[in-house]
C-alpha cells in the first residue's frame, strides 16, 4: 500500500469513529430527555374536530347519495 493509501484509509476510519461518537452521545441525551420527564405526566394532545370532549365541533359525515 502507498502512503496515499493508508492516509486515506486512517482519515475514513477517524471520519467514522467521530461519527459513531456523535450518534452516540445524540442517542444518550435523547434517552435522558425520555427518561427524565416521567415525574410530570404530560396531558394527551386532541385533534379539533375529532374528540367530542374537547369542545370543538366534529364535522358531520357526508350523507350517501340515495338514487
């Protein structure tokens, strides 16, 4: 193998490593995000429109046209 080579080879795998590292400590962070919120319970989002007990208005289905 040549010089050129070997830079080349060590720069891909340093490229990887760092990558490996940084998906890593995103991956830590976001299960510590997850897993420090459970001590306040977090209240259900509704879409308007599609639960009646959230005060919007639900949309009527279309009648069927009847021939």
């Amino acid at each position: 193998m040549s010089v050129a080579q070997n830079a080349g080879i060590r720069k891909t795998v340093r490229q990887l490593l760092v990558a490996v590292a940084a998906c890593t400590a995103v991956a830590g962070g976001a299960t510590f995000a997850v897993g420090s919120g459970t001590d306040h319970p977090v209240t259900p989002q509704t879409v308007a429109g599609v639960a009646e007990d959230n005060g919007w208005p639900v949309v009527p289905p279309k009648p069927s046209p009847t021939n």
